[in-house]
C-alpha cells in the first residue's frame, strides 16, 4: 500500500509533506482551544521554562508548544523535517507577536545543531511518531545538544490506554497512522536513560476529557488502561 495509508510501508518525511497531516483542525493550532490550553498546561508542568534557557523545541509541528514557551524563556528553536510544518509555523508567528523563535527544517535524529548549545529540550507528543530506531537517536542527538546541567521533557500519549487501544484497533475510533510506535513508562525512561540522562521526575498525566479526567487521577496508578499520558524530564550530567 502507499505511504498516504500509513499500512505497509514506512512513514518518513514524505507522508507530512504531502498528505493533509497539516491541514490541521482549529483545535491544534489555537493556543486558546481546550486542548491546547490542557496540553500546554502539563508540559508546562514538567518543564516551566527559565528566563534564561535557550529551548529546542523536537518536532515542532504547529509550534504550539513553541508558542507558549516564548514569553518564559530567552529563545526558542523549534525544529520539525517536514517543510510544511516548518512553513505553518513561521506563518504565524506574527500572529503570536513573538520575536524569540526561530523555526526551521531539521531532522531530530541529527539537527546540525551546536553540541551543548541549549538548556533544555522539549519533545511534546513526538516520541509516538519514531520508529525504535529512530527514537535512540533522537535522545541521543537531544543529550548531545544540551549544555551540562540542560534538561529533556518528554511528552507522549501511553500505550495501554482504553483509547489508544480502541484507535490502534480500529475500533470506534480512527487509528492515526502516524503513530508507529506508542511507548510504556519503561520504554520511555530506558531511552533517556540509554542516552545518558539521569531521571528526575516520571509519572503518567490525566487526559483533558472531563468524563475520564478523574477517574484517571484516581485509578491509573492501579489501571494501566486509564493511563493517558506519560511525562518524562531527565537531566544530562
């Protein structure tokens, strides 16, 4: 099957830049929508950002993440390989009437970025979009960029959970076919770990839907299928 399916072949740069991937809902991009108000809000809280860092933003996508970090740090870089994504992103940053971020085509595996250049690294919902290999790269290349010190959070939907289950079923929900490898708590910290970082905080977040939000703050220490998220910061040496 084609690379537009997502079944059959491997999805690579191609797949961003030439299907509707970043034709994106309003949701995605607006930093006011529910969901990014919540998404913001937890990355937020595992990494809050300094006056002084300098941020590399993997990944960037929309550059939501990257938006919402300016006004807190000294620079933002936001780096994606799909050119589309990276167009997206400096269409609107006039919109967002930052003048600290930079956005541009690199690929996270290998950015080309000066060693040790950053103070913190931020990858929000990237990791489920990397294959095995790949994801060992990126850590590697994200404790290569930061400075002694610099930290790495890390942001990406569960595995077990009840609807990453049914969508990677097929089942009621769409499966996104650009999530190619969804990681455990384990997996995630065995990376980081892997590339040299020393875990400083690890835990599984709640989902933005009303209806499950409690119920997987109460339980998802006991039930991994109300484990919606995992947040990961980690500390290079």
């Amino acid at each position: 099957m084609d690379e537009a399916t997502g079944r059959g072949r491997r999805i690579g740069r191609s797949y961003y830049d030439e299907t509707a991937y970043f034709d994106a809902a309003e949701h995605l991009v607006d930093l006011e929508s529910r969901f990014q108000r919540y998404r913001v809000a937890k990355v937020s809280g595992l990494y809050p950002g300094r006056p002084t860092d300098r941020v590399l933003d993997m990944g960037c996508g929309w550059g939501t993440i990257s938006y919402a970090l300016a006004p807190r740090v000294r620079e933002v870089v936001g780096v994606d390989f799909s050119e589309r994504a990276v167009a997206g992103c400096n269409a609107r940053v006039s919109v967002h009437g930052v003048d600290n971020v930079v956005f541009q085509v690199a690929d996270a595996r290998a950015t080309g970025l000066e060693a040790g250049s950053f103070e913190a690294v931020v990858a929000a919902d990237l990791f489920e979009h990397l294959y095995p290999d790949d994801s060992e790269a990126v850590a590697a290349e994200a404790f290569r960029v930061l400075a002694p010190g610099g930290v790495f959070a890390v942001w990406t939907p569960c595995r077990s959970h009840i609807l990453e289950v049914l969508k990677n079923n097929d089942i009621i929900l769409k499966r996104d076919v650009s999530h190619v490898d969804y990681k455990s708590m384990a997996r995630v910290k065995g990376l980081m770990t892997g590339a040299g970082f020393r875990i400083e905080r690890a835990y599984f977040a709640e989902s933005h839907l009303l209806g499950l939000r409690a119920l997987e703050r109460t339980l998802q220490r006991w039930v991994p299928l109300l484990r919606r998220r995992i947040a990961v910061l980690g500390r290079k040496p």
